[in-house]
C-alpha cells in the first residue's frame, strides 16, 4: 500500500492507521511516489494536490501503468464532473477518519478478491462447457478430473454467493467497474 500525501503529519497519521494490517508505504511528492511504487503495491491513496505535480496526473499513471493496483483519493478538493474520466476506485474528502479509512481498503480488497474468484469460476465454466461438448455423458461421469472440475465449480459459487450477502451497491460499482476496465485492456 501506498500513502501520497504532502501534509506529513497526515501522511504519518494514514501509515500509523494503516500499518495496523498492512504494509504501508509513505510518500510526500509525486516523485517519491514513482520511486517507492512498484507491482507490490495494491492499494494507493492519493491526495490531488501536490505542490510539482497534481495526484491526478500519478493516479492516471497509475492506472497505466499498474492497472491491479487499487486507487483512492484522499483530498480536500471537492468532487466536480472532472472526475467523472478519472481512474479512481473511491473518493473521500478530507478529514477521513480512521474507521473509514480502514473500512474502505478493506472494501477494496474484499472487491478484488471477489473478482479473482469471479474469474476463476469464468475459467472452471468455460472449461466443463468443453468437455461436456468433446466428451460423453458416461466418459464425463467416469472421470476423477471431471468429478473434481464439478466439485469447484460447486465450492466457488458457495464461497461467491456468501460474499455476495456482504455487499452493498457500492461494492458491485467498483467490482463491475474493475471487470470493465480489465476487458478493455484498461
């Protein structure tokens, strides 16, 4: 995870929060940012004014550049129809307190793992939609493979359809939203 906030003391504040469960790292500039980003950041929180250059411009990079990784901003900058292009997962106004804070990357994780399974089940589906089109009933029902392919298809709608009962509306937004931008090539 990453932190970019030029207010120190908030951006100390977020890490010490943050670094309760995650691997929290901090940066003040947009250029220290690039430079502490690499593919182990999942989630960053950005403030969209930076004194050399905006947090608009690292989120789009970002985006670009590490489409996995989560994004949020974190801002006093009031949201306007500007964002309606922007590559952000979610959007707070500043004061955010911690619980919020916190709940809100959970969220995000929670999204993303949802979506991993999402795309699993995709693959397992796709894959007993071809035998069951290249092999016979009887051949289907005497394999241990099959058998198998069935019972995770099984396990992972469960496991889905559990985590589908702790969702609200916005967790379906980004989840869709991510599956979106993934299939565009995003």
């Amino acid at each position: 995870m990453l932190v970019l906030e030029d207010d120190e003391g908030l951006a100390d504040l977020y890490t010490v929060w943050l670094s309760e469960a995650y691997d929290v790292r901090t940066a003040y500039t947009a250029a220290e940012a690039y430079e502490k980003f690499d593919e182990d950041v999942d989630v960053a929180l950005l403030d969209r004014r930076l004194p050399e250059e905006s947090g608009d411009e690292v989120l789009d990079w970002i985006a670009q550049d590490y489409p996995q990784c989560r994004r949020v901003m974190v801002t006093a900058v009031n949201p306007d129809v500007d964002i309606v292009d922007m590559p952000f997962d979610d959007y707070f106004l500043k004061p955010i307190d911690k619980d919020s804070l916190l709940d809100a990357v959970q969220r995000l994780e929670k999204q993303r793992d949802y979506e991993e399974r999402v795309q699993d089940l995709y693959a397992l589906v796709r894959k007993r939609s071809i035998l069951q089109s290249e092999l016979s009933e009887v051949e289907r029902s005497e394999s241990e493979e099959y058998a198998r392919l069935e019972s995770e298809i099984s396990d992972l709608k469960a496991a889905l359809a559990e985590t589908n009962e702790g969702f609200d509306y916005e967790d379906f937004r980004g989840i869709l939203r991510c599956l979106g931008n993934r299939q565009r090539g995003d």
